[in-house]
C-alpha cells in the first residue's frame, strides 16, 4: 500500500501565526502605482537625455513595496518591445516599475549600489 503524500499541505499547520501576518503586510505594502501618459513622456524624455548627454538619472523603483528601491546611473539602452531601461554598470530594470524619476545631482551619483 503506498502512502499518499500531500506535499506542502501536510505543513500548513505549523506556520506561526506572526509568519502569516508578515507575509500579509508584505502584499500590502507593494501597491501599484499607475503612472499617467504625460508622466511617461517626461520619463522618456528624461530617458533620452541621459542617453545623448551622458547626464546620470536617479530612478525610484517600485520593487519590493514603500520605501522606493533608488538607482542612479546613465542610461545604455532602452528595449521598449520587452520594456527593460538599462543602465550603465547596474543592470536593467523594468519600465512598469518606475514610479519616480529625476536627474541625479553630483552627490547622487553612485547612490543605490
């Protein structure tokens, strides 16, 4: 006879009820943001002038929730199809997860490494 196992489901009951309230605070707080059609051209805008001039953005991502996940860097490329911003030594992040972006002043850069 063999014995029927249920996975994950026989362990259900042993989480901590302080566990399941963390974990319902952590949804909470990740709200989406909805950014308007005129803040998205400012945004490309933006995007474009750190391309050509080389001038560093702080861009405020919203990754895991309030406070703001910071970036700061040059822009390298943007791939809209796929709607990826890369920047310069620090990876690529995604379009949709931009709430907040402005030019980084001299002591910003560098910042959120």
């Amino acid at each position: 006879m063999l014995y029927n196992d249920r996975k994950m489901l026989k362990w259900q009951g042993f989480r901590l009820s302080e566990h399941v309230e963390q974990l319902k605070q952590v949804k909470i707080q990740k709200k989406r943001v909805i950014v308007d059609e005129q803040t998205r051209e400012l945004f490309d805008w933006m995007i474009h002038i750190s391309y050509s001039s080389h001038q560093p953005l702080l861009v405020y991502l919203n990754t895991f929730g309030e406070p703001y996940t910071q970036v700061s860097g040059i822009v390298e490329s943007v791939n809209h199809p796929s709607g990826y911003l890369f920047l310069k030594e620090k990876g690529s992040f995604a379009i949709e997860d931009i709430v907040f972006m402005e030019f980084a002043r001299a002591g910003d850069e560098g910042h959120g490494d």
